[in-house]
C-alpha cells in the first residue's frame, strides 16, 4: 500500500500521524477531529511543538501525550499536518518529506507552488493524489466560498464573484479570542493581532494591503482560480467581525447563463460537504462544531437574472481548517485501498 509517490514508504499500521503546532488553537482542533473520524484506525499521534511548548500534554483518545520539541528532531511517521505558520512550514515539511512523510499544510507557504496541490476534498479530490509530497490545505474563506462556486461553475458557468466575508476573530488565532474578550471587559490585550478595537468594531483589514488589497484578499482571488482551474474574476473585502468562531460569507455570482432558482436548488443540494436552506438563514452560531458548508438566502437579483446571490457561513477552526486537513488524511487513506 504504497503512497503513490516514488521512493515513499508504505504505510503501516497503525498509522503514525505528527501534528505540527500541536498546541495550537486549530492543532488542538486537529486532534479532536482525528479522534472523532479516525479512532477506529487508533493512529499513533506524534505531537510537536516549538520548544516554548516544551513540558506540555495534549489529550488524544483520552491519553496524554507529552509535545515534543520539533527542534529536537525529525520523526518517522507516514503523515505530517502542520498548523504552525508559513516559516515553520517552510523549515521542516521538506524535511519531513525526506523522511518519506505526505506532509498536509495549513499555511500559505506552498498554496500557490505549481508542484503542491491545493485540495478542497470535495472540490478538487482528485488534486491529492498528485502530491510530491506536501499538499496545501486553503484559506479558510476560499474553502468555504469554493464549496459553494464549485457546482454552479460545473452547471452553469461563472463569469464573476462579488464576495464580502465577515470572518471571526479565531481566524486570527488564539490571540485573536484573547483580544475580543479582554476588550470586552474594558480591558487591552497588547498583544492584539489586530490594527485597532475589534470589541463591538468591524475591521476591514486582514492581513497587509498591497495594491489595494489585503493578504486575505489576495489569497481568496488567487487560491480560488487555483483551485476551480478557472480563470474566474474574484472581488473580494474581506472584514474581521467581532464573532468567536464562525466565518460567512455574502456571496453574488455572475453567472454565464439564466437558470431559475429551482434549478440552482437541485444543482447546490447535490454538492458534498454543502447544506442549502430554502427557508430561512444560517449564522455562525448554528455552524460552529459543524463539518459542512451551510448556503442560504439563495436568491437572483431583480436586476440581472444572471445575478445570484447567498449568504454561506462555515466553522473556520473545523472546516476552515482542521476538518478539511483530516479529510484529505481519509482521502489518501482510503486511496490506497
């Protein structure tokens, strides 16, 4: 049971997993999605940190696990997933490569390489088996939105997507929760990632702007096409709300032809990982601790009836991130069967 890459290992059982960042906001959330869909394979979990973690446990199938440095040394294991920022990526994937790992990476560090993958598993599945190596997990309010384009691209064809995201403080990582609730209680975080007030704010910054453009800007319209093969015109703002957990998304496409609204219904509620409201809307709240992509007030412009609009709202720690990295995990798994 080969990986599909020459000069890798096999994989053996049990399955011997790193988590890189491990005592992180999403690595801890990797861990609890690994024993929700993988317990029955009770994988060996390596945790690794950097050495500020040194001393510290993580629980994994009710077992306490002692982080490891990830300075002291490159283990063997069949797989990597990291959640520790772009340098640590950049740094150690390779190596762990060397060592005949599949590395899946939750930073920016190799979205946009020609040679990496970018995988949504249930856009682009079939991108995994073409790893080097290392495959990219996307940002986290591409993965959602793409979930969403993904079938009314195949269906009807998009010409452009006018997209404003109202994203949750988590996405900023634990400083980011730490930031809001200190504020909350009259109180200033200095280490807030943050340019100004988020408590009862809305910031419409996330990441540096370059050219008129944030970071998260550039990666929503650059992963996007990325990952549809579709040279698709993305207009994204991209906004930090004062929510914990949970990103959504007001979303208009332009699409290439005219369907009625019960043909965009069937079309979307065929989509895997995508749950459509007819009636009523979704918010963070009713998402958060969910896997899937949540798609309501689904409605065509009175204007253009090319124009489609919806509101579609994701847990960013769990599909925005952990999730979507453990299912291409269960893809490449079940791929070797």
């Amino acid at each position: 049971m080969a990986l599909g890459v020459a000069g890798s290992n096999p994989v053996r059982r049990p399955l011997k997993i790193a988590i890189v960042g491990a005592t992180g906001l999403v690595g801890r959330k990797i861990l609890e999605v690994l024993e929700e869909r993988l317990w029955k394979e009770n994988p060996e979990i390596i945790p690794l940190a950097s050495k500020r973690s040194e001393g510290k446990f993580v629980e994994f199938l009710g077992k306490k696990i002692e982080v490891i440095p990830i300075e002291y040394g490159i283990p063997n294991v069949d797989f990597a997933i990291f959640s520790a920022g772009s340098d640590v990526a950049r740094t150690y994937a390779p190596l762990f490569v060397e060592k005949g790992a599949v590395v899946i990476d939750n930073s920016s560090a190799f979205r946009l390489d020609p040679n990496v993958p970018l995988v949504v598993p249930e856009v682009n599945p079939e991108e995994a088996f073409k790893h080097r190596g290392i495959i990219s997990n996307p940002n986290c309010s591409t993965i959602q939105m793409v979930v969403f384009l993904k079938p009314l691209l195949s269906a009807f064809g998009i010409e452009e997507v006018f997209v404003a995201t109202y994203q949750a403080v988590s996405g900023a990582g634990m400083r980011g929760i730490i930031a809001l609730n200190e504020e909350e209680k009259g109180g200033i975080f200095d280490e807030t990632p943050f340019p100004t007030r988020i408590y009862r704010n809305v910031i419409p910054q996330i990441g540096e702007f370059s050219e008129g453009y944030s970071t998260e800007e550039w990666k929503m319209i650059r992963e996007t096409k990325k990952i549809l093969k579709s040279d698709v015109k993305v207009y994204p703002t991209t906004v930090r709300v004062p929510v914990e957990i949970g990103h959504s998304e007001a979303i208009t496409v332009i699409l290439r032809s005219s369907p009625s609204l019960s043909d965009v219904y069937d079309v979307l509620e065929k989509q895997e990982g995508l749950k459509v409201l007819r009636d009523g809307f979704a918010t963070p709240v009713d998402v958060e601790d969910k896997d899937f992509v949540v798609a309501s007030r689904i409605r065509f412009s009175p204007e253009n009836p090319r124009a489609l609009s919806a509101w579609v709202v994701a847990d960013n720690l769990r599909k925005g991130a952990a999730t979507n990295a453990v299912q291409i995990l269960q893809l490449l798994i079940g791929g070797l069967g």
